[in-house]
C-alpha cells in the first residue's frame, strides 16, 4: 500500500489543502462544548442575556465553519481519491500492454482484468478512508483529551478507562472471533466452490445420478458454516452492547463526579456538559481507529495484487531505433533456434533453422503440441528465444525498433480477435493507408466482401464487444483482411484457415496469391489442403524439424508426414496422393 | 464501491410478501428480538432525562439548602445502572436471536436453491449463464441475510427512537421541540436533495465503469493484435478517455454521496446552538431547569441520527426487494415434470434402442430434429458427424433425457424411455464429454462417481486399462491425491483419461462419448482412442465422431446440419448417396486435382 502513495505525490497541495481543512474542522468542532460551557458557567449563572446571545452567536459560526471545513476536507479526498486511481490505472493499463505474451499467460488476462478494476477500485477506497476518517479520528481524539484536560484535570481518568475498556474487549472479541472469521470465509468459497461445481457438472451430475450425492455434500458445507457462524455471532453479539455499557458507564461516571463537586465549584455544571461531549468525541474516534484497522489490510491485499504487476520488469527490450540496415527484399531466417517457456526444463522448441522467401508460401505442420504455432509467435518477438537468433529482412530481430518491426508483420492470430467499433476502423487498425480503396480492397481479398455488402451499414456496421456480433468464420476473414490493409511484407498466418470452410479457405488463398507475390508467407495449417502447393512445407514433431520440403518430396521421404496426410484421407486417396508423388 | 440503489424489484408487493412468507417458521423468534430491539430502544430514551434530573435536583438543592443533597442523586444513578444492564441485556439477547435465526434462515435457503438447481431442467441453464444462478446463492442470499440480521432491527430502533425522542422533546419543552422540528426537516430535505443528485452519479460511475471495463477486458485479450498493428498509443488513448470521464463521475459521486454526513451535522449544531440561545434565556426565565437543556440536547442528537441513516434504508429496503424477488421467482420456477408413476424398468438389457418418428425443437418453435426414426441393434456403433455447430450433442440430450422430444419417443429394448424413471434411464448409459468435469476432491472420488461401490482393485482396473495409473501412483498421494477441474498438476488430455476411466469403472450397459480431444498432445490422443476402443467394445454406444477410423467403422451414422439429421446409413451407403456427407467426407482432402 505505501509503495502506492506515490500515485499522491501531483496533488501534494491539494492533500496539505485537505489536512488544514479537517485540522480546522476538528479545531473549531472542539470548541463548540467550552463555549457551551461558558454559556451555562458564565451566562446562565450569572444571569447575563447578552453574553449567552454572543457566545451563542459565536457558536453558530463555528459550526457552519466547522461544516464548511468538512466539505472542503470531502471535496479534495474525492478529487484526490479519484485522481489517484485513474493515474494509477492509466499506468497499469500501460504496464500491462507493455508486458510480453508470456509475461501476460502468468497472470492470466481474467486476473489482469481484475486487478485494473476492482483491486484499484478498492485501493482507491481505501485512500479516500485514509485521507478523511484516518487523519481525522487521531486529532480528534488527541484534539478532545486535550480540551477535557484543560476543562477538568481530575475526570481525565474517566477517559482513559473507557478507552481501556474499548481496547481490552476489542482486542479479546476480535481476537478469539478473528481465526473462526478465516474458517468461515474458507467454508463461503467451499460452498460457493460446490455450487459452480454443481451448475457446470450438470449433465455430468444427472447422467451419473448423483443429484442426492451432490445435495448431501452442500448441505454437509452448508451445515458446517452456519456452526461456525454461530461460534462467532455469540462474540460479536457482544459488541454493541458492551460499547453502549462503556459509553453510558464513562457519562454517569462523570455526571457523578461532577454533581459531587458542585457544591464547592458551581462551574463544573457547564464543565461536565463539555466533558461528557469531549469523552463521546474521544471514544468515537477509537472505535472508528480499530474500525480501520480491520477495513484497510483488505486494501492492503490489492495493493499487493497491484504492485505484484507494476515491478514485473519485462523480459524483452526493444531497441529505441533500428541498428543496421534492413534488405529491401523481404525475408525471414532462423538460426538454430531454441524456445522454452519460463520456468519449463524442457525446450518447446529446438535446433530450427530455415529461410523464409519473398514470394513464397512457408508451411508449417505438426501435431498439437509440436510447437507451430510457437514458432511463427516469435517472429514478432511475442517470445524471447532461448537461443540462436531471427532475422527479418537480414537484420536481427533484437536490433529492430518496435514499430519498425511490426509495421514489417501482418499477423493473423489463430482465433480472430476484433475490437468494439466499426468495421472500417478494424479492418484499418495496423495501417497508415486510411484511403476507402484500400478497406474495400482488403476486404475482397479475405472474402469479407460479400457478408459486409449484405449488412446494412456496410462497412460503417458496429462490431460488438469482443466481436461477439459475428460469426467465427466472418472474424476470422476481418482478421485477414486487418493484416492485407497493411500491406506488410511478412504476412504471419497462425492457424487463421481452419475456422473458414473448404471453398472459402480455396477462394481466399487464390486470391491473396497477387497480394503476396512479394512478400513472405509464413502459415500454419492442420489442413493438408491449405499447404499442400507451398514452396516450403516444415514438418515439426515435438519440437524439432523432421521434414523440409515440398508435399510430394515429403510424402517420400518423411515419415510423419505422411501419417499426417494418411489420417486426413480415405485409404484409396492416399495411394493415389502417393502413387503420384 | 459503495452500495447502489438502481435496482428496483418489478413487482415490490409480491417481492416483500415472499420474503415475509418464507421466514414464517421463524416468525416467534423474530417477533420476539424486534420487541427486545424496541424495548431497549424505549429504555435508552430514559437516560438523558434521569441525567438532566440529577443536575435539577443538584442544583435545587444546592440553590435551596446550600449544600448537596446525595441521596436523591445515589438513587437516579442506581436507576441508571440497572437501566444500562437491561438495555446491554436486552441488545444482546436482541442480536444473539437475530443473528442465529439468520444463519439458520439463509441456511435453509441455499438448501433450497441448490435443491432447486437439481430439480430444474437442463433446457434452463442452457438459456441463463451460470453467474446468475451462482449470484443469487452468493450475493443475494447475502442481501436478505444482512436485511434480517441488521435491517430489521434498525428500522425498529430508529423509529423508536425518532417518536421516543420527539415525544421527551415535548415534555421537555414545546417550545424548543418545536424549534429541533423545524431544523430536522431542513436537513432531511438537504440530505435527500442531494442523494439524489449523487445516485446520479453513481448511476453515471457504474455505467462508465461498465464501459472501461469492456475496454480493459477486450484490450487485454487482443494484446498482441495491438502489439504487432502498434496500435498501443491509441488504444491508451481510448482508454485514457474513459478512464478520465470515470474520473470526473467518481469525485462527484463520491464527494456528493459522502455529503449527507457532514450536512446533517451542521444542520444539528444550528439546532444545538438554537437552543443553547433559547434556552439559556428560558433557563433565566425561570421556565426551564438547567439538566434539562442538558437532557433536551441529548435527545436532539440522537433524534437527528436515524435521520441521516435514512437515505441508507432506503437503498437497503430497495436492495433487499430487488434480492428477494430474485431468489424466489428462482424457487418458484417451474421444475422437470416429475417421473412417471409406476413407472417401468428394463430388465437384463439387451441395449437395442429405437427413435420412433422423434420430433423436437429447442424453443418449441423451430423444429430442429423433424420425424427421426432409426433402429439401432445392440452391441451397435452409431457415430454422430456433421461440422462444428450443427447439434450434434441433441442426440445426446434426447437419449440421456436431459430434453424429451416435443413428438414421437425413443425406446429402450421396447421400453420407451418417457415411461422410465430419469435416473433409470441415465443409469443405462455411461457418457464422456469434452468437457472433462472432475469435482474437486480425491482421485479416487472421482472416479467411484458413478459406483460408489467401486473396490480399490476394480478402480485400479479401470486406470490400467487407460494408461494413467502410472500418472495417480507417481503423485505424491496416489489415489488420494487432490484434483479439481482447474488444477494443473494433470493435463488436459489426462483429465480426459481419468473421465474415461471414470465411465469404466462405472460399467453401464450403453455409452456416449465425444471423440473430440483438444488440447490434447499426441501421445495422450493415441491413449484416449485406445480407451475408447475398449470402452465402447460390445457396448451400444453413441460416439460423437471426429475420426476417419472412428466414422468409416461405425454400424450407422447419423450425418447432422444445422441441428437436423440429415442422412444416416454407413459409410459405403452414405458415399454413394453423394450428398452432404460425401461433401463432408470430401473436404477433408479436397480438390486433389489442383
């Protein structure tokens, strides 16, 4: 939490602002009993109109004073409160895309959603305590013994016993109920964990017929925190009333003191009215102290889930300008490459080593798992490679600016992701030609043409969020189309077929043959069909290169290619396919 | 973020009454804190009156005889103190009662709910996300569990202790209640003016939350398409747009909603200083006793309280309707027709299952599968194909009669299966899904799910005829070792294995399976298809097929498009029929002539 107190440091004025304030207030809201006081001492006994209607006057203009300060004292913790998230979550935001794809898989994207909305929205919460009830609530309390003091000495011990007493039953509920609050807290995520087990087991649970079973194990849960629940209501049953004993007792005492010193001081009749207001201020502000101290560590918690992503230092660094010189013909190399993810002993990927050309399609096929799709990922440096080096046009891929490498790239990722928005602004996303031509075009080329001409907007309909509005296969196209807007002169197609059917898959990659015929084509593909006339078909099998070349030279003399073709079709067709090979 | 009030139940009356009915057996109980809540509430109102009369007769005395008379003063404070017991007695009592009918109350009706959810039909889930179901038993059950263990209460308290107070005020002095009456008003209408203006905001916060939200969830998963189109700066941008005008909404929903304090606050010291100036003059008048203004204070502070709280029940009584009318319209929904009474059995099953003229739709309205009849022969193979999306799994749901059809009937050996019991009928059949749904428990649990019989050696059986019992004994507690559907200790295609494995030792006559295995590496592939080789082994069995092998072997097939049944026969019959199948069956390697 204290690391995220720099996130204050803009509105240091408006947080001096905000202490003046509410010292003002505590000051001025202080002084209200004393001139109560001197109304029943000075006015009242000694029979003095004018004086009550001054002090009482005074009075009146404390108070609104005092109000006035509380509203300042709101008006800047809120402004200051809802500055420090928005700074706080514009960075995260940042950070997180800033982070590299494995950095991401660590946390998990639900996670990172999380942690920018609620955890920052409980952190916030939590300042905003901090800037108005935690600064307050020890001046307060140090502001009123201190007026008791100077009002009566001698009762000042009537304070101090009852905030004694809040300390010591605090202390002793809390302490024996706070283990069994943990218990029950587990048992709420045990039941809640039964119940998510029981909605998404549903047919499972039917056809296994153990709906009586299930029921058995929630109300077992069920019954069990409900124990628990009664362990720690009989304690914290005690609460209220014992607090009202303490307050009331702490009153009568000092009403009693007073009464009996009347006789020989007549002004402990106005001391003991401002005493008795002081005392309520003082207890107050203890209770509301050991009320934080049990509300902020839950922030604290956040705070930790924050930090635990803004001290993630990233793994991969971009060069803030390109090294070197780039070929003006586009290519791709790899050198001896080996991957592992973090953390993992054994190599996704290892020894590959290929050239890529322009005009020409690279394949890539392999069982799940053979580490495809890895593979083409760290051409846009999604992932650091472990070892060997990637060159792009020549140049290693390290000694790129970011954007001078991506601007290279169009890379079509194996689900098509589209963002809320129209459809020109998505197709349009990577690309600098902003021209209508280029959109139309784009979209021809990726057979999207025909289902947006049908739509009634055109390319001026709305996609929803996450692009739920459109079927797999037309994001898919979308997807294609985004990355031929940009002209690149690497097109990385990860899987980006498989969602498209036959026809489509065939119309597509003929039509794009012109689009590409300078430029690098890297694909994956699971259909035979859709690699079948690369120039440079790669084998993978657990991570190795076992074949390289083209479908009838590999249909002779690589093993695992040919169980590939052999499991896609019929047995006649592959004595045909192999006959002709 | 603090509590909002935009939910409104659509029918409050109906709402309340359910809620008011389904505490019926507790109603004693309840009956009994809420007088305990009143009584301590009447009780504390005599407090600052036998103060304010200890100073009087204080005073009196000094001012009469010129020194203090004790005894009078001794009594009051053993008055009070007993008066304090009582009410530190009767709070206690008043919240221990409280707090243990809650927990039994909310008890109950989680039972009920997750009663409920086994007696709905499957056609329910299939329309309402589980979040919903899941947030009436977390947060809503929560709702009325804070309304009965806290609202009550305080709604019985404050009134109390509003009436008490403008009642003492009164015999204090008329004349001053009426100046603390003029005030109050003021500030209530102050604090209520301006919580309408903050729900406003608060309305505004949420929906701009909403969309932040939105963009946060959709930037993230598209991270490396924002990457590789550098499209970082403006992507922040929009963000920066909505995180700035979430900005703006939160101070003010934030500054206007912490207002209400502060305001009512200031509107008291107006009344106290008021009366102060009054009363010090009445007080030289002659008209009133010093303790009393001293009692009369006391009470316009406490008066003033349940004022400022009242914007605060009301959002609670709202929340509490809104919760109410979800959790019992969800228990009040209509469950699965009950089973047939008598209902018939079939005895040494043979599995010969036959669909007569089965007609059936989803929403009653678009027919999906229209007159379906075929004869499957026991011990048969029947696979299930047809592109992704096209319904295959609606055979599964009519067979394992998780939906019954809206025409026609299936039957079992000549049973049909509408005159069985549910659980008879499912018991025929042994099922392995896609998805792997493992609960989170033992090993060992979970693969006796649907034997609970099961010995350890047949269970060891059933691993070893799936290759996965090296992977139980190499883990660090064997068969007792802990899994759960998200646990990463196994993978995916194991999980399979073990759901597999699961169906073995369960040994039903009939199986239904889904050959789909993604995510899944090779090696485990080759072990899954083994296992469902010898699964589906002199079984009839149903097999939602994705294999050549699988298809080409298969007794029959039942080809599926678009949710309907289009073609079935084998694979020779269906390829010289040279329609959707063959297409299919022919885009897996097509135009071989290119």
């Amino acid at each position: 939490m204290l690391k995220l107190f720099r996130y204050l440091k803009p509105y240091w004025w408006q947080v001096v602002l905000l202490i003046l304030s509410i010292g003002g207030q505590t000051y001025l809201t202080l002084q209200l009993p004393a001139l109560m006081a001197d109304i029943v001492n000075q006015g009242i006994v000694t029979g003095d109109q004018n004086y009550i209607l001054a002090t009482g006057l005074k009075m009146l203009i404390f108070a609104l004073a005092a109000s006035l300060c509380a509203l300042i004292a709101h008006f800047f913790s809120s402004r200051i409160g809802a500055a420090f998230s928005r700074d706080l979550r514009a960075d995260f935001y940042q950070k997180v895309l800033s982070l590299s794809v494995s950095e991401i898989d660590n946390f998990s994207t639900a996670s990172l959603i999380t942690r920018t909305t609620n955890d920052i929205g409980q952190v916030q919460q939590a300042i905003m305590m901090m800037l108005t009830m935690l600064l307050r609530a020890p001046m307060m309390g140090l502001g009123a013994i201190f007026q008791a003091y100077q009002t009566a000495p001698d009762m000042t011990w009537t304070i101090a016993a009852g905030v004694g007493a809040i300390i010591f039953f605090s202390i002793i509920i809390l302490g024996l109920a706070m283990p069994k609050f943990k218990i029950y807290q587990k048992l709420i995520d045990k039941i809640t964990l039964i119940a998510r087990e029981n909605l998404t087991g549903l047919r499972v649970i039917r056809a296994f017929n153990n709906e009586a079973h299930e029921q058995q194990k929630f109300g077992h849960a069920n019954h069990e925190l409900t124990k628990t629940g009664l362990f720690i209501d009989r304690l914290m049953a005690l609460q209220d009333p014992l607090l009202g004993l303490i307050f009331n007792g702490v009153t009568l005492g000092i009403v009693w003191i007073s009464i009996g010193r009347l006789e020989s001081d007549a002004s402990y009749l106005g001391d003991m009215i401002a005493f008795v207001q002081y005392a309520t201020h003082v207890l107050m502000s203890f209770l509301i102290l050991t009320m934080l101290f049990i509300i902020l560590p839950r922030a604290n918690v956040s705070a930790g889930r924050i930090n635990e992503v803004m001290k993630v230092k990233p793994k991969i660094h971009w060069k803030d300008t390109t090294e070197g010189n780039p070929d003006k013909t586009p290519s791709v190399e790899f050198k001896n490459v080996a991957f592992a993810y973090a953390g993992a002993e054994a190599n996704v990927l290892e020894n590959i080593s290929f050239i890529a050309k322009a005009g020409e399609t690279t394949a890539f096929i392999g069982s799940t798992g053979s580490g495809k799709s890895t593979l083409i990922s760290l051409v846009p440096r999604f992932y650091e490679t472990t070892e060997g080096e990637i060159l792009v046009d020549g140049l290693n891929i390290k000694d790129y600016a970011k954007d001078d490498l991506m601007k290279r790239i169009g890379y079509v990722p194996q689900r098509g992701i589209l963002f809320s928005g129209v459809i020109k602004n998505n197709i349009l996303f990577g690309t600098d030609d902003l021209d209508d031509k280029n959109v139309k075009k784009s979209a021809r080329v990726a057979q999207a043409e025909n289902f947006i001409e049908k739509l009634e907007e055109k390319y001026n309909a709305h996609i929803a969020e996450k692009g739920t509005n459109v079927s797999g296969g037309q994001k898919q196209r979308l997807s294609i189309a985004r990355a031929i807007a940009k002209h690149p002169e690497i097109y990385i197609f990860d899987d980006s077929f498989s969602a498209l059917d036959m026809k489509t898959d065939k119309k597509l990659r003929e039509a794009l043959k012109p689009e590409t015929k300078d430029s690098v084509v890297l694909i994956v593909a699971q259909r035979i069909s859709t690699i079948k006339d690369a120039e440079q078909i790669i084998v993978l099998d657990q991570g190795k290169i076992v074949g390289k070349g083209k479908h009838k030279e590999l249909l002779k003399n690589c093993k695992e290619y040919r169980e590939i073709v052999k499991s896609q079709v019929s047995e006649q067709e592959f004595a045909k396919e192999l006959k002709n090979a | 973020m603090p509590k909002m009030t935009t939910e409104h139940a659509k029918d409050s009356k109906k709402a309340f009454r359910a809620f008011f009915k389904s505490l019926k057996s507790f109603r004693f109980v309840i009956i009994l804190s809420l007088v305990f809540a009143a009584a301590s509430g009447v009780l504390s109102l005599f407090s600052p009156s036998i103060l304010g009369n200890m100073t009087n007769s204080a005073v009196s005395s000094i001012a009469e005889t010129g020194h203090l008379d004790f005894e009078p003063i001794k009594i009051a404070a053993i008055q009070l103190g007993v008066i304090y017991a009582i009410i530190a007695i009767l709070t206690y009592l008043e919240n221990y009662l409280l707090a243990r009918t809650t927990l039994f109350y909310t008890e109950r009706l989680r039972t009920e709910i997750i009663t409920k959810i086994s007696k709905l039909p499957i056609s329910y889930f299939d329309k309402v996300p589980f979040g919903d179901t899941l947030s009436i038993l977390n947060n809503d059950v929560d709702v009325l569990w804070n309304a009965l263990s806290e609202g009550f209460a305080q709604i019985i308290t404050n009134l109390t202790t509003i009436i008490g107070c403008l009642v003492m005020m009164f015999i204090i002095s008329p004349l001053l209640a009426l100046v603390a009456i003029v005030v109050v008003p003021l500030s209530t209408f102050a604090v209520a003016k301006i919580a309408k203006r903050a729900q406003k905001h608060f309305v505004a916060q949420r929906k701009v939350l909403g969309e932040l939200n939105s963009h946060v969830e959709e930037d993230y998963s598209g991270q490396i398409i924002i990457k590789s189109n550098s499209h970082e700066q403006k992507s922040f941008a929009n963000f920066q747009a909505a995180n700035e005008k979430l900005y703006t909404d939160s101070w003010k929903a934030q500054f206007l909603g912490s207002l209400a304090f502060p305001l009512v606050h200031m509107f008291t010291n107006i009344g106290y200083v008021a009366i102060c100036i009054l009363g010090g003059n009445m007080v030289l008048s002659g008209a009133l006793l010093i303790g009393s203004i001293q009692a009369f204070i006391q009470y316009l502070s406490r008066f003033n309280q349940p004022l400022s709280n009242l914007s605060e029940i009301v959002a609670t009584v709202q929340l509490t309707l809104a919760a109410s009318e979800r959790v019992f319209n969800f228990l009040a929904l209509p469950e699965e027709a009950p089973d047939p009474e008598p209902s018939k059995t079939v005895k040494n099953i043979k599995g010969a299952i036959e669909f007569h003229d089965v007609c059936f739709s989803y929403d009653k309205k678009n027919p999906i599968i229209k007159h379906f009849s075929a004869k499957i022969e026991p011990g048969a193979q029947v696979a299930i194909v047809g592109p992704t999306g096209a319904g295959k799994t609606t055979i599964i749901n009519l067979l394992m009669r998780f939906y019954d059809p809206d025409s026609g009937y299936i039957t079992i050996d000549g049973v049909p299966t509408s005159e069985m019991k549910r659980s008879d009928v499912r018991a025929l059949f042994g099922m392995v899904l896609q998805d792997t749904w493992l609960f989170s428990g033992s090993v060992k649990d979970n693969l006796k799910y649907g034997r609970k019989s099961a010995k350890l050696s047949e269970i060891r059986t059933a691993t070893k005829a799936t290759g996965i019992d090296h992977l139980i004994e190499s883990m660090k507690d064997g068969y007792n070792a802990t899994i759960s559907e998200d646990s990463d200790n196994i993978s995916a295609g194991e999980k399979q294995l073990l759901t597999i494995a699961r169906a073995m030792v369960e040994n039903p006559p009939m199986m239904i399976l889904d050959e789909a295995t993604s995510n899944v590496d090779t090696r485990a592939e080759q072990k899954i298809q083994d296992a469902f080789e010898k699964l589906t082994r002199g079984r009839t069995s149903f097999v939602i097929a994705h294999r050549l092998s699988t298809i080409r072997s298969a007794d029959l097939i039942l080809v599926m498009k678009d949710g309907n049944i289009v073609e079935q026969g084998n694979h020779d019959t269906l390829l010289k029929q040279n329609g959707f199948y063959a297409e299919l069956y022919n885009s897996q390697f097509a135009d071989t002539e290119a």
